[in-house]
DNA sequence: AATGGGTCCAACCGCCACATG
DNA sequence: TCATGTGGCGGTTGGACCCAT
C-alpha cells in the first residue's frame, strides 16, 4: 500500500522533467487526451510512471493554468479560504481559477504563513499570536457556521460554491440536489468541505449582490476586500462575457490581448508558440455557442478564452534551447469542429474525426475537473 | 571568485478513498 | 467481503537559485 505498482516498476525516471519528456506529455494528451493515468506513460513513450505524468499534466503542462505572480487579491482570498478550510489546498486552489493546489500551498508555505506571522497573526488559527491558545478549537466550526458552510467529511458530492444572490450566507448547490433554493445549512453538511466546486456563472452573478450588501462568503467584508475581489473577478472578465462558464481558463482582457500580440512579437521561442496560436485562432470563426464544450468556450466572446489558453500554453517555460517551435505539433482549431461530447470516448472520436481538441473530455483534476462537469451541465442548460 | 545560508518550487512520498473484479 | 488498482490529496524534500559575506 502507499507506493503505486507503477512507481514499483524499474527503470522509471525521477526528478525534473526534461523538454523532450514535457513535449511527449504535451502531444499525447492533447491528441488523446487522458483515459487512463497509467497507461499514459506507455503510449506517451515516457519512462515515467502514471502519477507522476499526472502530476506534471495538472501542475504545469495544463493549458488553463494562470501562471506568474499571485496578485494581492489572490493572495487576500488564499488567506480567507485558509482561515475556513485550513490546509485543504485543493478546495482553495477550486476558488482559485488557474491556480494548482501545490502552487498555492508552495505560496502559503513560503510567503502568506510569514506575512501572517510579521502581522503577529497565527497562520494556524488566525487569530492574533496572543490569542491563539485561547479556544483555538472554535476557530475552523466558527468561521464555518459564520459562513454557514457545511463542515463534512464525505467526499462523494461536488456541490458548487455560490453567492446568494438574495441574502449574503452562502448558498451551497450540487447543480442537483440543492437548486430548490434551499439555505446550505439546510443542505447536508456532508458536502461542503469535501469538495467544492465553483460556479462561475452563479459565482459571478451573485457576487455583484454579494458586494453590494457589502457581504461575501455571508460575512461582512471590508471594502478594500471587496474591490480585491472584485479587481479579481474584472481581471478574469467573468462579467463582460455571458459565455463565461470555466474559471479556470479566464478570459484576457483587452489589453492582455494588445500583450499576447506583442509577446509574439519577439524571437522568444515561446511566443512563437503563441504567434502560432494566435494565427490558427485568427481563423477561428468568433462566433460563440453556448451549447459547447468547455474548449468551445475558449472561441467564445472574442476569443479571449482561447487566446489566455493558448497564451498559457505560450508561456509553458520551457529553457532557452526549447523545442517547442518546431516540435509541438498543435492543430488548427475551428470553432465548428468542437461539438458537446458526453465522453472521453467521444472525445476520443471527435479527436480522430476532427483532428482538434476538446478538453471537456479530458479528465482534469483538483482544479478544474469539478468545474468541468459543473459548466458543462449549465451549457447543457442554456 | 568562492562559499555558505536562505528561499522557492517542482516533484516525490505516503496515505486514503473509491472503483472494480 | 476482500484484494487490487488507481486517482487524489497534503506533507515533505531536494536541488536550483539568489544574495550576503
């Protein structure tokens, strides 16, 4: 138990990925996508084992990941999420649209934890350093109940984050079972801390409420907190674009776009990338549809989904001597060839009959994984 | 220039939960 | 019901990098 009879095998590499192993990676799962974990290696031509390949895919190669700097807003809302649900990185990293689990518990471990501490605040418990023995116990249940969170443990439901948009607590919606309205602590506690998945829609709509009632989270907010958040959600552009349906690939704004252009403008082998991407999109019909997969969405409202995705995948780092430019082999993306696929065997289908990309069908993880199914449900509704 | 200490982060490890046969 | 395989998560670590001396 504890080490997978993948990792057991010999003769399987270790360490820091290599270009070439990141390239292979890169090209099997964006022609393939994901079925198995552990037989991507083999069919990837990695000496690797699945779980690492995984673990590679969801931290680094993905192409929805927001990379650089955290913003203070990110950084406020990491130390918000933390004061509810402690270390449980991967629900922080759910709220957190790009981010991955082990960045942002690197960025805890490594910067917020010692903020906390100059500010003379337990990065444990959040309260003041002074204070912090004195019924630490409440603290995690308190926050909760302030937020009227459900606390559990069960990991089955992946309920969906939501600002009410009628009263400040917090709403808690599986996108089944709890769309009656019902008040989350009339939900089974059981969910939430689970697994939460964010609804950008919902999120976003209700969030304008929020704000305005000067609440979030069903707490009351300081308003440098809120125009954190809201610089947040501007940054991401879920208000401009009623397609917006997944966070984890946010949109550019208009002036990332004026970015992107000039990055590609360089000799960086990189921007190369992107200067490919650019011009495969550029013939990409603007023409959005909301009953689309999740890849469609990144055409839609300008393309500036799928100009951050293929920015993203532009700012994979690769060394100086990266292959990437004359290696990758992407395919030119039409936004007729992406059709709603209920599978990763229609997937696989569409792959082969299109020759493009639907990452709806791929299964993603801590991150985005829950949004996928979440957005794709509410295209479906649309 | 060499070196030692500190920081950061990518990747690994160990465990748990779940699915499947 | 049990054994096994796999995915996912949080904690930890090793090495690259930076900076002061």
């Amino acid at each position: 138990m504890g080490r997978h009879s993948c990792c057991v095998k010999q003769k399987l590499r270790k360490g820091l990925w290599s270009p070439d192993e990141d390239e292979k990676l890169f090209n099997y799962i964006t022609r393939f996508g994901v079925g198995c974990w552990s037989s991507v290696p083999k069919l990837a031509g990695l000496q690797r084992c699945g779980k690492s390949c995984r673990l590679r895919w969801i931290n680094y190669l993905r192409p929805d990941l927001k990379r650089g700097m955290f913003s203070q807003q990110e950084e406020d809302l990491i130390t918000s999420l933390h004061e509810v649900l402690g270390n449980r990185w991967a629900q922080i990293a759910a709220q957190l649209p790009g981010r991955t689990d082990n960045e942002i518990k690197n960025l805890w471990n490594s910067c917020l934890k010692k903020k906390l501490l100059k500010q003379g605040i337990d990065p444990t418990t959040h309260k003041p350093l002074n204070e912090g023995n004195v019924k630490e116990e409440k603290t995690s249940t308190e926050s909760l109940q302030k937020m009227q969170i459900p606390i559990s443990t069960s990991p089955s439901a992946t309920p969906t984050l939501l600002f009410s948009s009628q009263c400040s607590p917090l709403r808690i919606s599986d996108s089944n079972s709890y769309d009656d309205g019902r008040l989350a602590e009339e939900a089974s506690r059981e969910i939430f801390m689970s697994k939460q998945v964010l609804d950008p829609l919902s999120y976003y709509d209700n969030f304008q409420m929020s704000v305005a009632q000067n609440s979030c989270y069903g707490l009351p907010v300081s308003s440098s907190y809120q125009t954190s958040i809201r610089t947040l959600f501007d940054q991401n552009q879920f208000g401009t674009n009623p397609s917006y349906g997944f966070s984890s690939m946010p949109s550019l704004t208009n002036s990332d776009h004026v970015s992107v252009t000039e990055f590609s403008s360089d000799n960086n082998p990189s921007s190369k990338i992107s200067s490919l991407f650019m011009n495969d999109n550029n013939q990409v019909k603007e023409n959005s549809s909301n009953n689309s997969s999740n890849m469609s969405i990144y055409n839609a409202g300008g393309g500036g989904g799928f100009h951050q995705m293929m920015e993203n995948a532009a700012g994979f780092s690769w060394d100086a001597e990266n292959k990437l430019e004359h290696s990758f082999q992407f395919n030119a993306i039409k936004s007729e060839d992406f059709k709603t696929c209920n599978s990763w065997e229609e997937g696989q289908q569409n792959l082969q009959t299109h020759g493009s990309i639907d990452f709806s069908c791929y299964p993603l993880t801590s991150l985005s994984e829950d949004l996928t199914g979440a957005n794709f449900d509410i295209f479906q509704q649309i």
